[in-house]
C-alpha cells in the first residue's frame, strides 16, 4: 500500500502479537527515499522513528475484542447467584451475554454452572462460576487502569503492548496480577454489560431495557440476581491468616499482603488502625503516671492538655506521609480516576445524559435539594434535639445517684454512682445504630446519582448525629458544670461502655453464628453422593451463606468517635489512651478475623487514602485544639498567673487557637 506525498510510505501488514497466533493486524509504516534507485526492483527501505510508528499504530489499532481469549480450564474467580425461580430463557441470555465478545456487547468472560447438566441439589441449580483467561485479565488490566511497577522501578498504568516492560512480567506467570486484581477485573467487566438493542430481560417483560442500561443492575431491581461476590483462595487465605491474627505477637501487620488479597481499601484501613494504635502509644506512657499520681487533684491537668494539643495537631500530618508512600508503592497514586456510573438505587425520567450522550435516569437537582431541606434536615434536626434530650434525662439520673450516695454512704451507693454513666452509654449506642439506619434510608430517598456523592451526604449525616450524641454530655460537664470529678466518670464509662459493646456486637456474636452456619454447611456436603468436586461445591455453598462486609464505615465511625474520646477530654482521664490502645490490639485481631473467617471476601477497590474520613479527623483535631486551649484557660494554674485581667486570658488563649 502506496500514499502520495514525499517522502514516499508504504505499509508492511504483519501480526499484532505474533505469539499468539490469529488475531488482528497492524500497518507498519516504511519510509522511502523518492531519490534512492530501486535495488532489485524493490525501493530502498527506513524505517521510521519509534514516535512515527506508535503513532500510526496507535490511530490503526484494532480492537481487542477481536481476540480469541476463549480458555478450556479456567480458574473460578467470581460466583453468581440467581434466584430460585429464574426462567431457563433468562439465564441463557444472561450466560451468554457473559461470554460474547467485547465488541457484540458482550463481557469475554469465561462462565459455567456449578453443577452440571441433570444435578439438582437444592440451592445450587441456579449459581454460576465466572473466570477469565490469562489474556483476557491482562487485557482487562490495560481497561481498568491498574497501576503496575515497570522494570526500572517507576509505577506506570498497564498496556499489554509494553507488558514486557513490567517487572515479573513473563506470558506463563499466572501471578503477575493479584487474585484481587482479577476479580475487580472480572466485576468491572460485569457492572459494564450493557443493554444494546434488548428492550427488556427475557422471560421478565416487566424488567425493561434501553440502550446504555446496566443489565446486571436490572437484573439485581428486580430481584432476579441474589448476589455477585468474588471467592476466597484457601491456600493464600491460610498463609494470610497466620501472618496476620493467628499467632498472638507485637508486631507489624503484613499490609502489602493485605492489600494483595483484600485490595488497598481494605489496607488503607488497617494501615490507618495500626497508625492510630502506636500513636497513641506515648499518650498511654505518659498517662499511666500520670494518672497515679494525681489521682485525686482533677485541675493539675495543664501539661497533659498541652502534649494532646500538640499530638492532635501533627497526628494527621504524619499519616499524610505515610498515606502517600503507601498509594504510590501500590500504584494507586498515580491511578487515573474513571468517570462515575451512577450508583445503582439511583432512578428517574429516562434522558440522555449531556456528558457521555447515553440514555440514563434522569432526576431533578431541585426534587433533590427539596428533599434535603424539607424533609431530611428537619429529620435531622429532631433526632438532635432528642438526643439533647436523653442527655438532660442521664443528668437527672446523675442527680438521683448522688442523692441517693449521700444519703447512704454505702458500697452500694458508690456502685450505684456509675449505673447512670453505664445506662446512657448504652443507650447512645443503640441510639447511634437505630439512626445509622434511618440516615441510610433518607441518603437513599434523596436519589442521589452517584455513589460519591451518596457516601458524603451519608457520613455527613451520621457524623453530625453521633458527634453530638457521644460528646454533648462532656461538653455540658465541662463547661457548663465545671465538674471535673464527674467529667472523668462519665468519659471512663462512655469510652469503656462502648468499647466492650462493639467488641460483642461486631466480633464474638457474628464469630459464634458463622460457626454454628459452617458446621451445618459441612454436614449437607458430607451427605451429598455425587460425582462432583465437593470441596469447590463446599467452599460455595460456605461463603455464599456468609454475611456481606459492610464496608469500613462503622470501623472508621468507631476510630472517629474514639479518637474524639481521646484527644478532646483525656486530660482529665489519662487511662483513655491506654483503653484506647488495649481496644485497638484487640480490634486489629478480631477485625481480621472477622474478614477471613466471617464475611464473604469483598471485591477489592483501588484507593489512594481513607477519602472522606481524613476530612472528618481534620475536623476533630481542629475541634480537639480548641478545646484543649479552653480546658488549659480553664485551669486554676493558669488562672493564677491573671488574678485580676480575665480579658488577658481569653486573648492568649485565643492567640493560641489561632497559632
């Protein structure tokens, strides 16, 4: 093939990737010197500049769906459950759609039943094994944007045209992509199945379709789709296992292989526990004397306000630090963000969205905004008030209690001391959960689009709550009352009340049903005789009975509230940040066991730090110097040095606010 022009190009069509045989074809452009006699009968030949040929490569490239990335034994990476009665037609289609080529709409992924063809065991006819070749990962890697390290250490996105440049890279190495990495590959590529001409699911006329709708959603609205979760590896989940909780040590915990089993959002949160736990490692040392020595005397707390001041200010620096060096080691620094899907409970008006020009919901920003100021801020607003409301209520109890002391002066009435603090600590936990989940059903009336959004207006929500729920009542003692004597009961119990309840709630209750599930799991299987792999059908029939990981929202809320605990009142109760420190090595124990043994394995999602959460302990810290400043106004020692000049003060203490 001949363009005009000078100098002369001809294209010489060779193989894409000759190593893997048939597929598609590239031009490569020859330059040829017009001036320069033929040799032979054939012109003299240059080649062009490496620039020259990415660039004309790049403008011809064929699509990758043209691959043959069939592959007969595939390893199963993803399970996908459908519901008992879903049309023999529906699943067809949908098995299909799974395995068709990227480019007639399909995903190219690789798909088979769990049982085979004339098996029936309850539960298992309608769930489905997901898996892809090697190729078709590599490529799906180059689609998603993972970040890889090249062979001169630089962290660079993956491209399978420089796959060879990547270090470890090899065509046999199965390896080169995490098990993690595969399976977020897998459900990108599912998530992203969408409608093309099909106005609506077979079998299901009132599961309508239109171009551009995500069909994997659908099928989840109409409760078609049970779940879709991404199996464990029980080697690499073993070997996991006894570097992270199995053996009972001091030590580090083994974040990289974290994040290559769970992915980094998983890691960033452990990484940030682990952070917060030997922080506040010199708080607890100097707390413990502290503490013992000046037992009875609450004012002499100046020097320990003023080391928290200095703590909370450069805490969140320094993980900053470590935040970056993490991302950037794990290649999600660099990590070009994708452009948001809306989320799925998102609904409206179909109309065609003004920045990809597909055909999507549609939903008024001003229904939205109404929403929220009418009916969600004053929801909002009422469930503070009652909780302002409790604490007076807590207050008239503290009351009752002391009446009741000095009238008796007993045992009993000094126990009879602590069961008002005791009550309401536990009250504001079950207050905390039952407006956890009013605030996700008024997040998810609003209708917001995207999950961003969603997760913001959420945390918002919930943050403001359990702020003033968990902290009014110290706040109130502090510097309304000017006790401190009941402010250090009253922060003892709070933080040490709430520390034991999670501990029950979200490890040993869970940990003790997930037992009593797997033993009756084991004795269906051992029951079974059939010609079958039972320990893939245990594995299964395991994990999809196990509870979905809810995320790390409530292990973040309860770092949060904690941190709150600790940085704006521990002056005048040192132990805090030794309870704090004791509860946090229990945490990092039971938190993994609860994510190997517990919960189903969670997708892995590519992060580059904690997102919002950072924001939300800025503000703590913020609120924490403030008030450590106040509390230092506050002490009689300071008080002292202006005997006469109470404005003196107040203008140094707010100097040092504002320092």
């Amino acid at each position: 093939m001949e363009l005009e022009g000078n100098p002369r190009i001809i294209f010489l069509v060779k193989p894409q990737y000759p190593e893997l045989g048939a597929g598609p074809v590239i031009c490569i452009p020859v330059l040829v010197a017009r001036s320069a006699p033929p040799v032979g009968g054939c012109p003299r030949l240059s080649p062009p500049s490496r620039r020259e040929e990415a660039a004309v490569i790049q403008k011809m490239k064929i699509s990758w769906s043209a691959y043959d990335t069939f592959e007969a034994n595939f390893k199963p990476l993803v399970v996908v459950e459908l519901a008992k009665d879903t049309k023999d037609e529906t699943k067809e289609w949908l098995t299909q759609k799974i395995i068709e080529k990227k480019k007639n709409g399909g995903a190219q992924l690789l798909v088979k039943p769990l049982m085979a063809d004339g098996k029936k065991i309850e539960g298992n006819q309608n769930i489905y094994l997901v898996g892809a070749s090697h190729l078709r990962l590599l490529l799906g890697a180059e689609t998603v944007g993972l970040v890889k390290e090249c062979n001169d250490n630089t962290m660079r996105a993956f491209t399978y045209t420089a796959r060879k440049t990547f270090k470890d890279f090899a065509e046999d190495n199965h390896d080169f992509l995490t098990m993690a990495e595969c399976q977020y590959i897998i459900k990108h590529e599912l998530e992203n199945l969408r409608a093309k001409d099909e106005k609506m699911i077979p079998g299901y006329p009132q599961a309508k379709l239109y171009p551009g709708k995500s069909i994997m959603r659908r099928l989840i609205s109409n409760g078609i789709l049970l779940q879709i979760f991404p199996l464990h590896d029980p080697e690499e989940l073993k070997k996991l296992g006894h570097t992270w909780y199995k053996k009972l040590k001091i030590s580090y915990q083994p974040l990289d292989e974290i994040r290559c089993y769970f992915g980094e959002t998983i890691a960033f949160y452990f990484a940030f526990l682990e952070y917060i736990t030997f922080a506040l490692v010199p708080m607890a040392i100097i707390g413990i004397p502290y503490y013992i020595f000046d037992w009875e005397d609450y004012d002499k707390y100046v020097l320990f306000a003023g080391f928290n001041l200095v703590w909370s200010a450069i805490l969140l620096e320094l993980w900053k630090r470590c935040c970056a060096l993490m991302a950037y080691r794990w290649g999600t620094l660099v990590m070009k963000r994708q452009f948001e899907e809306p989320r799925p409970g998102f609904h409206g008006v179909l109309g065609i969205n003004p920045v990809t020009g597909r055909e999507e919901p549609v939903y008024s920003s001003f229904k939205r905004q109404l929403r929220i100021y009418l009916v969600s801020l004053p929801f909002v607003c009422l469930c503070l008030y009652f909780s302002l409301y409790v604490m007076m209520v807590y207050f008239e109890l503290e009351y009752q209690a002391h009446l009741y002391h000095e009238e008796n002066q007993s045992e009993l009435s000094s126990l009879i001391l602590y069961v008002p603090s005791i009550i309401y600590a536990v009250v504001i936990e079950v207050l905390n959960r039952i407006y956890r989940y009013a605030a996700e059903f008024l997040t998810s009336w609003e209708n917001h689009r995207l999950e961003s959004s969603y997760q913001n207006h959420l945390v918002l929500k919930v943050l403001v709550f359990n702020f003033l729920n968990c902290f009014a009542s110290l706040f109130y003692i502090a510097f309304v009352m000017f006790d401190m004597k009941l402010l250090r009961q009253s922060l003892a119990t709070l933080l040490i009340t709430s520390q034991v309840l999670n501990q029950c709630v979200e490890a040993v209750l869970p940990y003790w049903l997930q037992k009593r599930r797997t033993k009756s799991v084991k004795k269906k299987v051992k029951a079974l005789d059939i010609d079958t792999d039972l320990t893939l059908l245990e594995q299964v029939n395991l994990e999809k009975g196990m509870d979905t990981y809810p995320g790390t929202f409530d292990d973040y809320l309860e770092l949060f509230l904690q941190f709150g605990y600790v940085s704006l009142f521990s002056c005048v109760y040192p132990l805090a940040a030794v309870f704090a420190v004791l509860n946090n090595i229990t945490e990092m124990y039971s938190d993994a066991l609860k994510m190997c043994r517990i919960f189903k394995r969670p997708f892995s999602e590519p992060a580059a730090n904690i997102g919002v959460w950072q924001l939300a302990f800025q503000t703590m810290t913020v609120i924490s110097v403030v008030t450590n400043c106040v509390l230092i106004g506050m002490s009689p020692q300071v008080n002292g040095l202006f005997p006469e000049s109470k404005i003196e003060l107040i203008l140094i203490v707010v100097l040092a606010e504002v320092s």
